[in-house]
C-alpha cells in the first residue's frame, strides 16, 4: 500500500556552489579561466608530445593518456556548473544525472588506474634500466593504457548500475555541483546498504590495490636512488619522479576521501572542496607540475609555443 505514494523522481537538482546571486559572475568568471587553463595547459602537453619524437616513449605516452583524462574530467562537470552561474537553471534530466555521474567515475578510475601504471613504469626504467626498452615494448604499453581505461569503464558501470537502481522517491536535490555517487545514494528512499557495500569493497580493493602498486614500485624506485653514486643522477631521477608523487598524493587523497568511506560521514560542504580539488584543480595543475619539474617536457613546449609565435608572426 505504501508504493501507491511513491513518486518517482524525472529530475534532479544540483544545490551548486552559493545561491547568492552576488556572487554567481564573479564565480563563473573564476571558473572559467580555470576551465580554459586546463584545457590549454593539457592540449599543449598533448601537442609537445604527439609533434617532439623524443617524446615518443612510455613515459610520455601514458602523460598523454593522464592529459587526456585531465581534459575529460572536468569537462563532464564544469559547462554544467557554469551555465547554473549564468541561468540560475539548477535541474537536470535523471537521464543527464545517470550519464554525468557515469562518465565522471569512468574518468576518476580509470585515472587511478593510470597512476598505478606511470609509477610501474618508472619502477621499470630506474630499477631496470638496460631492460627498460624489452620491457615497455609499444605492445604492453598500449595493452597497460587499454587496461587501464576497460577497468575504468567497467567499474564505472558497475556502481552506476547500483546507484540508479535504487528507489528515488522523496526529496530531489543533490547536495552537489554535479551528480556524484554520495548525494545521489543519500537521496535514496530504499535500503541504500547493498550500494554502499559495493562501493565500498570495489573503491577500497581496487583503490587499495593501485594505492600498493604505486607505494612498492616507489619504495624500490628511491632505494634505487640512494644506491646511486652521482649526485646529478640522483637529482635528474628524483626531479623525474617528484612530478608523479605530487600528483598521484594529490589525487589519491582526494578520491579515496570521497569515495572510500559509509555514507554516515558525508558532509555536503567538505565535499564540494574536496570534490574541486580532483575534478577541477588538480587536472589544471598536472600540466604544471610535470612541466615545471621536467626538461624535457619543457624544452617540448618551449618549442611548440616558439612555433606558435611563428606561424602568427608569418600570418600577419
């Protein structure tokens, strides 16, 4: 008798930022810069990479798979979030919500993932240098990226399914910017035990399980540091490997925080920081910080702006 009351829910809407009209342009400006300095920052990165042929090895190939996802990550969230700024239009379709939620957790897993896998690698080419090459063939690392993004996208598709097949029947605001498996779930007017559980293990084993691989190949990687004798050396691998720590502490705090913990301990306000931090900052500071900290990728970039300011001297 108590379905005969139950109403299902058509949409969603997203609590956003601040509701003070106030400060909406002055927030949509600041994130606008913010979204096209990412995708600057990223496409260059994926520029220098894909036209400088000493580029072209597994380090950098799987840099261009994390550029990529940089540019992908908050693209699924942030047009949505500056149109709220302009309009004040907080709805969204639970069709938009499913596929906004989907491709957001694709792109976070798949991230982690890739991580798991450029800390493999430089393992690899410290630890094993003069196997580096058989190795990292082109093979195993178009096999490690393809693993990569299927994980992401099967374990995507597994907590969208549980998050979406609850019952949606009582209030229908997320207490979110975008649509994310906490709010959502929170929204649930059915037993929301069997979703947390999956969430839960499958975050935890998986995130536990690249978290591992990550901290092992680097606990060889600095015991191989310290064994080396050269000063310079040690400075050139280290300088290498600090871009990767920084990002990998950056987004592993942020995603394990969010997702690997019971629903009891969501704080909507902590979350929305905590959310920017992976979804928004952290992929418009990659391109600095493996910029800033690497030669190579400099001097590649270097070469792609002076190029750039060439072609433009030439067209006038």
């Amino acid at each position: 008798m108590e379905g005969a009351n139950v109403t299902t829910v058509a949409k969603f809407i997203l609590m956003g930022l601040s509701d003070l009209p106030e400060v909406r342009f002055p927030l949509f400006l600041l994130f606008s810069l913010i979204y096209l300095a990412t995708l600057a920052g990223n496409i260059t990165i994926l520029i220098a990479i894909g036209t400088d042929v000493r580029l072209h090895n597994p380090m950098y190939f799987f840099l261009s798979n994390l550029s990529l996802l940089d540019i992908l990550c908050p693209t699924i969230t942030v047009p949505k979030m500056l149109d709220m700024f302009l309009s004040g239009n907080k709805e969204i379709s639970f069709a938009s919500c499913v596929m906004q939620l989907y491709f957001l957790i694709d792109v976070v897993g798949t991230e982690i993932f890739l991580l798991a896998v450029m800390a493999y690698d430089r393992y690899v080419a410290i630890c094993h240098p003069l196997q580096y090459t058989a190795i990292m063939n082109k093979r195993l690392c178009a096999q490690m990226a393809a693993g990569t993004w299927i994980s992401g996208f099967l374990n995507s598709l597994l907590h969208t399914s549980f998050t979406f097949t609850l019952s949606f029947c009582g209030s229908n605001e997320v207490n979110q910017y975008f649509c994310d498996i906490p709010p959502v779930v929170a929204l649930s007017c059915s037993s929301t035990y069997t979703s947390e559980m999956v969430l839960l293990i499958v975050a935890g084993v998986l995130g536990s399980s690249a978290f591992v691989i990550t901290l092992v190949s680097y606990i060889y990687i600095v015991s191989a540091i310290l064994r080396m004798s050269s000063a310079k050396g040690r400075h050139k691998v280290f300088s290498t490997c600090a871009s990767h720590l920084i990002v990998v502490g950056l987004f592993y705090g942020t995603t394990i925080f969010t997702y690997v913990r019971p629903s009891s301990r969501y704080s909507p306000n902590q979350d929305r920081v905590i959310s920017m931090l992976y979804g928004i900052i952290t992929p418009m500071l990659n391109p600095m910080i493996y910029s800033l900290r690497n030669k190579e990728v400099k001097w590649a970039l270097r070469r792609v702006i002076s190029q750039e300011r060439f072609t433009a001297r030439s067209e006038d």
